[in-house]
C-alpha cells in the first residue's frame, strides 16, 4: 500500500460521534479505496484490509470486540457499521422529526 493512501485514509477517520455521518465516511472511505488496484485483489479485500485504519476511538474498539469470522465480507462490515452507528432508532427519530416540523406563525421558513 502506498503510504500517501494510508494517510489520506488516516486524516479521514471516523470515531463514533453522534454527530458524525456513517453513512458519509463510508462513502468517502470507499472513494479512496477506488484509487488503488492491486492486480488479482478484490475491491472487497482491499476494503476490508484498509478499514481498520479508518477508524478511531470507539469505533475502532467497537471493531475490535467483533468476532474475526464475522467479518469475512466487506457487505458484513458495512453492515454491521451502519447498524452501530446509524441505528434504526435514529433512522426513526429523524422520519419523525421531519413528520412532526411545523413552522411559527411569524418564523420564516429558513429559520424554522
């Protein structure tokens, strides 16, 4: 691997905030991951070996404490990320928060 790819995978590194967007750094971790081929390796592989170093904090412990024959696919993983950090219930209090808005009488529509 080419130290310049690590790094730019190292300086985007996702750490578990609530305020981070899983759903963003995979995308960002996978446009990163498309710039290296290795001839005879799989994008997946490539991913899966990578990944770890895209991590930091709890997300990283959180990747730790899986079971190492759960992760044999890069579907898996990313699965299993979402469900951690992008959980059902937050999916449902955002649909919420959107069925719920209601602008004030006198709030503009930008402020509300």
């Amino acid at each position: 691997m080419k130290p310049a790819l690590l790094n730019l995978i190292q300086n985007n590194q996702f750490v578990g905030f609530d305020h981070e967007d899983p759903y963003l750094h995979l995308h960002t971790f996978i446009e990163l991951c498309g710039t290296v081929k290795i001839h005879q390796v799989p994008e997946d592989v490539i991913r899966m070996k990578l990944f770890p170093f895209s991590l930091l904090g709890k997300a990283k412990m959180w990747l730790n404490a899986l079971p190492h024959q759960s992760l044999t696919r890069w579907s898996n993983i990313e699965t299993k990320f979402l469900a951690r950090f992008f959980p059902l219930a937050k999916i449902n209090q955002a649909k919420s928060e959107i069925v719920t808005f209601s602008q004030k009488q006198d709030e503009l529509i930008s402020e509300a």
